[in-house]
C-alpha cells in the first residue's frame, strides 16, 4: 500500500469528473489491511473505498483518504451435486469475472454481463439486469471489520438485499470494506430470458446458452448505453421507482403507454427512462452535463463536469419527474463529499 498526495481521480470514476484526493491508498494485498484500520483512526474513523468508480459522484476535493481497493483473485472454493462455490477479490473487474465464470463453466451470472465495476461493490448496490439480481446468486461477503480491525464473514441473508440495496449502503454496513464474495453457482442451469431483449432475440430463442445469453446481454448493453471510455457516465443513474397497485393503476389510466413491471408482492416498478424521457429530458443538457439520447436513464458528462454539475441537473430531472408523475426518483450513484 502506498500513500500518495493529491491524488487525481478524474481517471478513476466512470462518469469523468474533476477530483482529487489529499490522501489516497493501493489496497493490493490483505496483509496491508490493519494499515487501513490505523489510517482510518488517524482520520476520525472517516474513509473513502474506491473499486470500480462506476457508482460513484466525485466532489473535486476530497479530504477524507481514499482507500482504492485492487485485490484480485478468482477461485473455486467447493463444487457440491448441486452447485458451484467461487470466489473472487473486491477489486477484480464485474465483467471479467463474469467472463472467467462463463469459460470455467461456472454458470448463472451471464445476464449481468457488461455491468461496470468491481466484485466488491456487486452487493452494496445489489446489482440487476435483464432478471437477476446479484443477490440471487450471492452465498457470503467477505470483509474488513475497519472499526475493529479484523475479519467478518455476512452470509446473503446478514446482508439484507432489497432493490438496489444492501445493509451495505445503510450507515450500519459503510465500516466494511468488501474484500471477497462468494458466488453460489447452480449446476441445474436454467436460462432467465424473460426480458424482452432477450425474449425477442431469435438465437436465444432456439438455443438460449449461457454464452449465447452473455453475448446476447454484451449487444444489447452496448447498443442501448454508451461506453464510460467514450463518454463519461455511471450507467442508469437513477433507481426504477417501486409504487403500489393503485398508483400504478392510476398512472396507468392518466398515461396509457406507461412501462411497469409487476413485482411478487403485488407492487409495480415503472420504468424511470420512460418516464424521464416523457419529461423532455432525453438527449437534453444542462451545462456540461446531460441525459443521453439513446437512453434516459443515464446522465452524460459532456467534458470537465464536477459533481456540481451532475447534482443541479439529477435535482431539475428529479423535480419534473414528481411534478409530472407524483413519482420520486432516486439517484443511483452514491456522493463522496
């Protein structure tokens, strides 16, 4: 691990913004993490983890340390009659994971291909696309106690996955740095293409592989979002609000072409592109900053935006969502201030 001072991150986000660091730290091996624990002390028990960036509104200067995780591994741990355990570091890539699972035979993860970010910031945000969620899949969290300075082990169910969410993102869970996850990868595979995406696709529909369904995810991904290299962005930035019947009932007689999807609990989740785009921001800007026009959903920086920028367009977005809908929105992507 090294500290390094003002550290640039504009590099190290997704979405581009202008950041810098006053302390920032390679997390590299699990040897060096009661040196978080002491560095955290020194700072008031205030610290920043870094995977990915893709999840991530970056203020230009941060002063609390930033700890970026980088631990890489990739292992099976234990094969049983009906399932697969595997193991990967927080810091490994999503989508090489992802792709390793698929050459090893190791399946169930291939709709979630494509996703940015890291392992270990899989079960903070409880990842999902194309109808799997993370959680779904998820057997353990390993982590760092950095309060403590040791070890501890959250089964799936300690985690508390709801929605894009996770105890992980709640006050209670941000003293753990995630430096593993363990993945329950069943060997009964069945292919989940109820997406329309997926289910119009005609190669999946005469043979739905799970290579087939990753290339299938990779295609559509890359053709609906655009690519953070090209143009900065953290993906859907907003969370798809979940309304009761009623509302959805309501919505649904106001706005006939109303895109929902019912939820097991007799819920509806709408569509926030869909609305967001009703709304005339599809393709619109705000300064440096704006929502793509190929898809609603994720919010663009057109060149040196700060989070500033994201945050006054996020807000007007937000306000004309609940002045058209009655909905509110919430943003996906987490602030560190």
């Amino acid at each position: 691990m090294r500290d390094e001072t003002t550290q640039d991150l504009t590099g190290l986000n997704t979405l581009g913004l202008v950041s810098h660091a006053a302390h920032y730290f390679r997390l590299e091996s699990e040897q060096q993490l009661p040196m978080v624990t002491q560095w955290r002390q020194m700072a008031g028990g205030l610290i920043y983890v870094l995977g990915g960036g893709s999840n991530l509104i970056l203020r230009e200067r941060l002063s609390r340390p930033v700890v970026h995780n980088l631990l890489k591994g990739i292992r099976l741990i234990e094969e049983s009659a009906e399932a697969y355990i595997v193991e990967a570091a927080g810091g490994e890539v999503w989508h090489d994971f992802v792709a390793t699972c698929i050459r090893n035979g190791w399946y169930g993860l291939e709709n979630l291909a494509l996703i940015p970010g890291t392992v270990g910031a899989c079960p903070v945000q409880n990842i999902g696309a194309y109808g799997v969620e993370v959680m779904d899949r998820i057997d353990s969290v390993h982590t760092w106690d950095l309060a403590q300075g040791q070890s501890r082990l959250f089964s799936a169910q300690d985690c508390a996955f709801s929605y894009r969410d996770s105890l992980f993102k709640k006050p209670a869970g941000q003293g753990y740095l995630i430096t593993a996850v363990r993945f329950r990868l069943p060997k009964q595979w069945a292919p989940v293409i109820s997406y329309p995406d997926l289910k119009n696709d005609p190669e999946l529909a005469q043979n739905a592989t799970p290579q087939k369904i990753f290339d299938a995810v990779c295609r559509v991904r890359q053709a609906k979002l655009p690519d953070p290299a090209k143009i900065g962005n953290a993906g859907s930035f907003f969370k798809n609000p979940i309304v009761s019947a009623a509302k959805q009932s309501q919505l649904k007689t106001d706005y006939p072409a109303l895109v929902s999807y019912p939820q097991a609990d007799g819920s509806f989740k709408l569509a926030a592109g869909w609305m967001i785009e009703q709304c005339g921001w599809k393709g619109r800007s705000l300064g440096s900053v704006g929502m793509h026009d190929r898809q609603a959903l994720v919010l663009v920086n057109h060149g040196g935006a700060t989070a500033t920028d994201v945050l006054a367009l996020a807000d007007a977005v937000i306000a004309s969502t609940q002045q058209k809908f009655d909905v509110t929105l919430e943003r996906e992507p987490v602030l560190f201030d």
